[in-house]
C-alpha cells in the first residue's frame, strides 16, 4: 500500500493556497446573483437578523408571485439553499460582515479539496502520479480556478459530495463499514443543504449497501456487513 508523502501534501495545500487567494484577489466582488445572494444571507446571520433577506431577488422567494401585503424582509431560502450562507456567516460573525471575512471558510474548503484529492487518488489507484495529476487538476479545474473562491457553493458542494462518494466507497471494504457509511449519509444531508439536487448522492451510500450485500451486478459475494436499516439511519 502507497503511503501519502508529506513533501507532496505540502506543497499541493500550498499551491492550492496561493491559487485560492489569488483568484479571491481577482474578483473582490459578488459577480453574478447566486454569490451575491448568498453572501448577503450570510450577512444577515452573522448579524443578527437570522434567515431574512432584506431585498427581493426572485419571486420564487415569495410563491412565485407578488404577495398581497408585500414587505421587506422576507424569509429567506426560499429558492437557495442555506449551507452556504451559513459558511461564509462563520468568518463575518468574526470579522465583521465583509465580503473577505466571508471567503474564509470557503477559500479554507477550497484549498481542503486539493489534498483531498490527492489522498483519494492514492486510495483508489495506489498511484502517486495519478494522485498528483488529479490533485493538481483539483487546483486548475478550468473556471472553478476563478469560482472556488467566491461565496458560492462550489467548494462547499464539492466538499460534501467528495466525501459523500468516497466514504461510500470505504463502506464496501472490509473494517468500520458502518461508520463509512454513516460519514457518506451525513455528507449526503450537507450536499443537500447546499444543492438541491445534492440528494442525487444518496445513490452512493445504497450503492454501497447493495455492493456489500452482493445484488444485483455485484452478486459474486457481498459479506453483507451492512443493512437497510443501517442505510436509513445514515
């Protein structure tokens, strides 16, 4: 079994750390209206004004349609999903409710994928080389180079499938199936929360059941560590 190297993991966070700050440098503002959106829900919360929304940017807000006594603010979510604001909340409850303070923890998620991928590559393929080339792309992912950074909800969706995915996977070895599986669910819950679509994940972990039971194509022996009812508590 490859073990991580440390020198790799360094300079990779490292890396990762000066492309995320970088781009966070490039674009000191919310560039279109999911950031925007969601750094201003997070400036409610840190706050004190919890989830409100003190503009109107979209009828999907309020039903779709123009309420019959229409004020301001109003509850907020009702179209984004609340993980992210929450995020970004964390570092303007600290430094005040600042576009930068909010990047913080987003950036700091940013930069966790990069090794993050590194050490799932090596899991997964027990190669170095295909571990540093995905960890590398993980810096350079085309647009999301510029898009990791801003108070939107790449890194944090990112990180909660990644993690989904992968403890899903672990869930079909052998040692702590269940707690792997458990890991994957809750990843699950918190990809949710920041993607609707985020529950489309949840076909990892009954994968995971499904390969350790043996069905379907995976009939050739399932040591069938795992249950349904495991499954549903995850």
């Amino acid at each position: 079994m490859i073990r991580p190297r440390g020198s790799d993991l360094l300079l990779l966070t490292a890396a990762a750390l000066v492309a995320r700050i970088a781009a966070a440098f490039a674009i000191d503002y919310s560039p279109y209206t999911d950031p925007a959106y969601y750094a201003m829900v997070a400036e409610q919360l840190a706050t004190g004004h919890g989830f409100t929304a003190p503009a109107l940017w979209s009828f999907l807000e309020v039903g779709g349609r123009l309420p019959a006594d229409p004020v301001l603010p109003v509850p907020s979510n009702g179209h984004w999903m609340p993980l992210t604001s929450i995020v970004a909340a964390a570092g303007m409850a600290l430094l005040g409710p600042d576009l930068r303070a909010g990047q913080l923890a987003i950036i700091a998620l940013g930069v966790a994928l990069v090794p993050f991928t590194y050490l799932v590559g090596l899991d997964l393929y027990q190669s170095r080389r295909v571990a540093v080339i995905g960890a590398v792309l993980a810096i350079f992912a085309g647009p999301l180079l510029i898009m990791y950074p801003t108070v939107d909800n790449f890194a944090v969706f990112g990180a909660a499938g990644a993690t989904a995915i992968w403890a899903a996977i672990r869930a079909t070895r052998p040692g702590r199936s269940a707690l792997w599986l458990a890991i994957s669910g809750v990843a699950v819950g918190l990809a949710t929360l920041a993607r609707v679509d985020g529950l489309l994940l949840a076909t990892a972990p009954l994968v995971a059941v499904l390969v350790d039971r043996g069905w379907g194509p995976w009939a050739e022996g399932g040591a069938r560590r795992l249950g349904f009812g495991t499954l549903l508590v995850a």
